[in-house]
C-alpha cells in the first residue's frame, strides 16, 4: 500500500513540475510576442501623400513619364505624349498609387550594405520612383528589383540609404504602373446619368433615343414610341463604364483612313446638358475595334461588346410589356371584352366588383386576373400602323388600371382579328402584336367571377 501511495506521490510532482516547465514558456513565449507586437512596423518612405506635388516613373525597359498636380488634379506628361500638352489622369487611380507608395512597410532587411545590386534586379533597377514633396524630404526616390526566389517578396532599396530590404510581394503590382495604368482611359467623358439624347447609325440604320419631359426614354422612329428601359440601362452603363483598352495613336488627325474612320462602322452621337461627344468605331484590331471620341485627342481599342450592344435593330429598343404597374399597386381596374364591362375596386386590402354587379373577390382570383393582365407583352412589331386594318379602330378588348399612391392610370386597346391579337396603350402611336392565345386567360378568368 505504501508502494503505491508513494508513486502516486511521484507522479503528482512529476506533473507538477512539468506544469511549472510549461508556464514559464509560455510566458516566455507571450513575452516575446509583446516585444514583437510592440515593435512597430517601418515606413519605407517617410511622405504623407497630401504633400506629393509629382513623382516620375522609369521603368528597365526605357518608359518614362511624369504625374504633377496642376491645380489640384493630376496630370500626365511623356516623351510620346507632348510634354507641353498633358493627359488627364485616372484621379482615382493615382490616389490607389500613392497610398500604395506611402504606407508601404518594409517586410525584412537583407543586407544592411550589399555589395551587388546586379543580383536582385536593382542594377539596372526593374522601375524606379522619383517623388517631389512640398514638405521633408522634398526628393525621394525608390527603386525597385526582381522579386525574391519564393516569390513571397520584392527587392527593394531607398536612395541614400545603403540597405537592401524586401516589400510584401503584391506591392509589385500597385507600384509598378505603365502610363496606360495611370491615365484616364473614359472613353466617353459626359456624365452617363446626364446624357439626354443617344443617335446611332450603323450599316445605313439610324435610331435615336431621347429622354422626355417626364425623364424617360422614348425610341425616336419617329414617332416616338417608348423604349425599354431595362435595355437603356444596359446601354447607358456600357457608356459609364467604357474604357480604352489599348492606345493606338496619340494623335487622331493622323491615318484617318487606316483606322477605317473614312467609313465608320458604328457611330454614336451623345448629348447632354454638358455638350455633345461623339464615337466613331473603325476597323477591327484584332479581338477589339478602334474607337476616336471627338472630345479626346487619341485613338485607342474597344471591346468588341460595344459594337454589339449598339448595333441594335430598333424593334430591340421598343419597350414590349403594354402595362408597367406592380400588381400589389393595383387600386381599380376597369375590363371590356366582347362579353360585357367588369370593374373593380380595393378598399382597405380588400377587393369588391363593383360592375356588373356588387360583391367581394377572394384575394387569389383578384392577384390572378391582375397577373393575366400585367403579363401581356409584345411579340413582334407589325409594319402597318392602320389601326383599322388591325381592328384597333373600334377595340373589342379595354383595360384600364389604376394603381400607386398618384393615382396613375394606364390603358389598353386589344383586338382579335383572325388568329392575330393587336393591342396598343392608348398613349402610343403604334400598335404590337401579342401571342395568339394572350387574351384567353382574362377571358377565363371573368368567366370564374
């Protein structure tokens, strides 16, 4: 029993022991990782960007170019561009820059005195980044190397400073930047939210969208009819966000004809409360095409899917739902078939038929006769407009809907001549034709009530 007693005594202390041994590193441990959290990171260069008047870019392969304030907005000069007539910045995108430049930290000192640059890609240096300041230091300049073998860092070095250190290695591609990088490449340079009219002629087609006095877009046939709003949008948000993809030349009034702009392919006219701009595309240059913009002095390289989106047929553009109510808007809707007038009213949530007798509509018969009517949409154009001939004179079919918190109303005209269905809202000019069988679920569903 002793025995026993006395090894259990043993391995209580062992334990105990061990216990001490693990705390005591620990601390060790937290106490080193203090002093390292303690240790604040170092600034590469000491420069607050608010003071940055102008910084040069000089990459290995010989690019050079310069991006100085000039009252308060960026501006770029190069060789190839004409020192004296400097290209706007991306103002966003020097911002990006600078920030990058001034809170980059330096990740480890390699050789506080290296002895050959050569071997880090520092002698030539791969770019290098003159900066002027308006306060201390007024001049640094960092150069930049090869990455490191992992591929986890940059070599790096600070002019007057002898050591060698390394940068995290995505600094690599927010400081070194290309003219191209830098500049702003807006190819339409009109606020897209402003623009008011858009003409287009492409392959002997011209149509012509135009805001009206409501602010909404009409398609300009003539006459004008409205125009599908989700497809303007689309259109608009190409011109907000185009971009040159590629300079071509500088100077546009040179080589007119090589770029193909004696014959443009797509010309697209904008205007709006700031002026006018117009895009004219030319030949194919490769997977993009060349663009000139009458506002910007070079000819740069598009996406393809700008041609696309604006080579459109006009019927594209034409807006195919004749209703643009929500059902759960809906206040009063008013039907005429062939087989007599219905009209109904919503009072406190609830639906009541009004006409041609008086009383309560369930919910779900309500929501599915709203439904029927708010889902009738266009399938094609006809190319007649003789409202006669398409039985629009004297309409068996009305529907008219009023709904919102305005009061709004719309109404339509349909008609059944043959096996073809014509409808039109009573505010356009010209009729569209519906699926044979779109009328035949309203006429079920009053024939339910």
């Amino acid at each position: 029993m002793k025995r026993r007693y006395l090894n259990t005594l043993l391995a209580i202390a062992v334990l105990a022991v061990m216990w001490v041994g693990f705390t005591y590193l620990d601390k060790r441990k937290s106490r080193g990782a203090a002093k390292t959290e303690s240790k604040p990171a170092e600034k590469l260069l000491a420069l607050d960007s608010a003071h940055i008047q102008a910084f040069t870019l000089k990459a290995r392969d010989g690019a050079t170019f310069t991006c100085r304030r000039e009252s308060g907005k960026w501006m770029l000069s190069a060789p190839a561009t004409q020192p004296s007539n400097p290209l706007p910045a991306d103002q966003s995108a020097v911002s990006s820059f600078l920030s990058s430049l001034t809170t980059a930290n330096l990740d480890e000192v390699v050789d506080p005195h290296p002895s050959n640059l050569k071997d880090y890609g520092l002698d030539p240096p791969a770019d290098t980044v003159e900066v002027s300041s308006d306060s201390k230091p007024q001049q640094s300049t960092l150069i930049l190397g090869d990455e490191t073998p992992t591929g986890s860092g940059l070599y790096a070095k600070v002019a007057g400073n002898p050591r060698l250190v390394t940068l995290a290695s995505y600094l690599k591609s927010s400081l070194e930047k290309s003219l191209l990088d830098l500049r702003d490449k807006r190819a339409v340079t009109l606020d897209a939210d402003q623009i008011q009219r858009i003409d287009v002629t492409s392959k002997g087609k011209h149509w012509t969208l135009e805001k009206n006095p409501e602010g909404v877009w009409d398609l300009v046939l003539p006459p004008p009819v409205r125009a599908d709003r989700s497809g303007v949008d689309g259109l608009v948000s190409e011109l907000r966000n185009l971009s040159m993809q590629t300079i071509a030349a500088e100077d546009k009034k040179k080589e007119q004809a090589r770029y193909g702009f004696n014959s443009p392919t797509l010309t697209v006219k904008l205007t709006s409360p700031q002026g006018s701009q117009s895009l004219e595309i030319g030949k194919k240059d490769g997977d993009r095409y060349d663009a000139v913009n009458s506002a910007l002095a070079p000819i740069f390289t598009l996406n393809s899917t700008f041609l696309t989106q604006f080579q459109k047929d006009p019927a594209d553009l034409r807006d195919k739902d004749l209703f643009s109510f929500s059902t759960f808007d809906a206040k009063r809707l008013e039907v005429d078939t062939p087989k007599g007038h219905w009209a109904f009213e919503q009072n406190k949530d609830k639906w009541k038929e009004t006409a041609p007798q008086t009383r309560d509509i369930t919910a779900d018969k309500m929501d599915g006769l709203l439904a029927d009517i708010r889902n009738l949409r266009t399938t094609s154009f006809p190319k007649s407009g003789d409202l006669a001939a398409l039985g629009l004179a004297k309409p068996a079919y009305r529907f008219q809907v009023q709904f919102g918190e305005k009061n709004q109303k719309e109404s339509v005209e349909a008609s059944k001549v043959g096996d073809h269905v014509y409808a039109r809202r009573t505010t356009d000019p010209l009729p569209s034709e519906l699926a044979k069988d779109s009328l035949d679920a309203i006429d079920k569903s009053l024939g339910g009530f």
